[in-house]
C-alpha cells in the first residue's frame, strides 16, 4: 500500500524543494529519516539514489501496510535523540486506509504525530495519495479523497508543515501507464524513480541555500529560476497551496493554461479594469477582469462555438500573439527564420519576438503548436516586461568646467606716483 507522507525538516531552513544534487552528502547537510508502506519500502533504492548525493540517509524503516501508529512510536526516540535525523521522511495514508481508518481516525493520528515531530524538526512535509483509481484496493479508493483533504487542512495548522503533492504526479502519470503495476497502486521501476524524485526535491526543497525564492521546488540552480522568482515578485505568477510552483514534477513539465496565461498577460499590462462583458461561455469569475481586458482590447481570442476553454493548455504560437498584442502590435523588425512558423497570422508576433530576444525555438524550430510549459511562460514573460518596461534613460553626466591653468597676474597700481623734479 502507499502512504505518502513526508516530514522534511532542515536546521535553519524554511520549506523544502529542488532537485539534484553533488556525488556526495556534505558532512553539513541534514540528514534524513524515513518511514512508509510497501511502496516506499520497494523504492528504498531509487529514493536513496536522489537524497544521498545531498542528504545522507540515516534511519529507513518502511513496510507493508505500514501506518501511523505503528511508524510513530518507533520514530519518536530516532528524532528525540541528540544528533538525531534532521529530515523525516513519512510515507503514510494509504495503509490506515488499508486497515479500515477512517479519516476522523486519520486525522486525530496524523496531528498525534506532528505534534509528536515537528518540535524536534524544521519542516515536514506530508505527501498526499493517489486519488482512487486502485485495483484491488476498495477501501484505499474510499478514503483517498477525504485524506487528501486531511492532508491540506491539517499541515496548515503547523508553522513547519506543508504537503508533496504526489497525487498531482498521479495525475499526469495516469493508470494504466509506464509507471504503476497492474493494481495502479504499487509502482514499476519508472514510477519508483519518479517517488525518488519527488522525495529528493522535498528534501533539498528545505535547504535555504539551496532554494532562497519564494517556491521550495525552484532550486537556486533551476534554469528558470530568475525569471519564475522574478515573476512571484512581480505578481505576474500563482504558486499552489503548499508554496509550490510546479514547473516540475518528477519528469512531467506542467503546461501552462489558458487562463492561466490571460491572467498574466494581463497582470504584465498592469491589471486595468474593464467593464464590459466578455462574453465567453465558461469563464470563471476569478478569470473574469482579464477576460474582460482581453476581449476589449483584442488581446485574447476564443474558439468559434463560443468559448474561451481557460483549462486548455497554452499553445507556443498562441501565447507570441497575446504578448505580441498587448505590447501594441510593433512592426518594422526583420523576418524571423523558422522556416516552420508560417502563417501570416503569426509572422508579425513572431518577427518581433525574435527580435527582441522574447521567444526561444526548439531544435532549430518555433514549433508553435507545442505546450508552453510553466517554466518557460515565466522566461517570455520576464522579456517581454523589458520590452514593455524598459529601463528610463541615464540621466547626462554633469558637466564640469576645468579650472583655468594660467599663471596668476599680480595687478599694477591703480593710481599713478607723483613726480618728483631735482631741485
């Protein structure tokens, strides 16, 4: 069975992220502990490979079927200890499930545990569960849900407490796939190394040298990073209710949405109001303002039957021409040449993205109808704010005058002597 649940904690630090990490732990990171079910224990290797090069592992106990009150009493003395483990790894949820839990019972023992932990830890992170779709596991199907809920209300009440959002890699691994067993449960070799990641992210996530932005799963070292701390800063951005930003997960690369993307072209123009409706058939109110601004000014398109679709993901193409048009339709720059962005539609947008270093391609190529994932939204967005904000002008250098370098003059008598005549 899985539980997931992860109790990170870092001397000193704030929330956990990141991924990666050097060959081997510094003797000055915090070390880890680990407690779960069945399918933490079959993933001991792959989530030891990921911690390790950073995090020295130095308690593993994970069983079938495992749950909290049987982990809890056996870790309490492992954590209590002086030296103790920094990091707490508990993989637990789906194995009180197993054993006919409840979730008033969940919760009662989950906050027995942090109450338990988090004074002898810095963070703990709980992992939620894969929402149901289980074979063979009705009473896992039963409680998934309600637990997941669990899970997110209760580490809000913890200053050191958030959640790893597993049951978001669930989905984009969906079942049957290359990741789970024939029970959608337990996970295959691939899936494992995917809780390794996972794993591996929360624990250096904690570390703040290693993640100093506002989103403990956007490691210092991440490619994006300027520009999504950059974007967080400037508004433009949404993370999640765990303080994530899930530009990653695992290996999946979250595409950014189509209200998503409205909503940050519009915070990028300064979020002005509009009045008029938008018209759009399913456009949710928290979408509405941008929506309105779009489909005022032009900016956004929608589809012919009428709607807008702000859950679908957000094209390459499509995004050029939204920055494109809020930055006021700009022509005269040079053509582009991707040979394979060939619309006339998009050869305007395209030609100025090009141009002022907005948009990057992909193997040689624009390849317009591909996702723009979470990551690179942010990219574009931090260059197209330079266009549309650029820096004001240095003010002239003050101009000075030398001083003179002739020799000074001693000045003659202003008035004349009197004469004198020889007597």
């Amino acid at each position: 069975m899985v539980a997931v649940a992860v109790a990170v904690t870092v001397p000193g630090t704030g929330g956990p992220g990141g991924a990666g990490g050097a060959s081997a732990a510094p003797a000055d990171r915090a070390t880890v502990a680990f407690v779960g079910d069945s399918i933490g224990r079959d993933a001991e290797p792959e989530i030891r490979a990921d911690v390790e090069p950073t995090n020295a592992v130095a308690y593993y106990h994970a069983i079938a079927a495992g749950y909290i009150d049987y982990h809890l009493p056996l870790l309490r003395p492992v954590v209590e200890a002086p030296g103790g483990p920094d990091i707490v790894v508990a993989e637990l949820g789906a194995g009180d499930a197993f054993w006919g839990h409840g979730a008033r019972r969940f919760e009662s023992d989950m906050r027995d545990f942090l109450d338990a932990v988090t004074p002898e830890v810095d963070c703990v992170i709980w992992l939620d569960q894969k929402p149901g779709g289980n074979r063979a596991y009705p009473m896992i199907n039963d409680q998934a849900e309600a637990f997941n809920a669990v899970v997110h209300r209760v580490v809000a009440d913890y200053d050191n407490a958030t959640h790893l959002h597993y049951a978001a890699w669930t989905e984009l691994a969906g079942s049957p796939s290359p990741y789970f067993l024939g029970d959608y449960l337990h996970l295959t070799q691939a899936g494992e190394r995917e809780l390794g990641r996972l794993v591996g992210t929360a624990v250096r996530g904690c570390d703040a040298d290693l993640t100093s932005g506002p989103f403990w799963d956007v490691r210092d070292a991440f490619w994006a990073a300027d520009a999504i701390n950059w974007a967080a800063v400037e508004g433009l951005v949404d993370g999640f209710d765990n303080d994530t930003y899930r530009a990653v997960i695992g290996r999946f690369r979250p595409p950014a949405t189509r209200g998503q993307a409205a909503q940050m072209v519009w915070r990028l123009q300064g979020s002005p109001a509009e009045a008029s409706p938008h018209g759009w058939t399913d456009g949710r109110p928290a979408l509405r303002p941008a929506l309105r601004w779009g489909r005022a000014t032009g900016v956004l398109t929608g589809y012919p039957d009428g709607t807008f679709r702000p859950d679908d993901p957000m094209l390459r193409g499509a995004l050029v021409t939204m920055l494109w048009k809020a930055a006021g339709r700009p022509g005269g720059f040079p053509d582009h040449q991707w040979a394979d962005a060939v619309p006339t539609r998009l050869r305007g947008a395209l030609d100025w993205a090009v141009a002022n270093d907005v948009v990057t391609g992909i193997d040689g190529a624009f390849r317009r109808d591909l996702p723009v994932d979470r990551a690179r939204i942010a990219v574009w967005l931090q260059a197209a704010a330079s266009f549309l904000r650029p820096p004001p002008p240095a003010p002239p250098a003050p101009t000075t005058v030398p001083p003179t370098t002739a020799a000074p003059t001693t000045p003659g008598p202003t008035t004349v002597p009197p004469t004198t005549v020889t007597p």
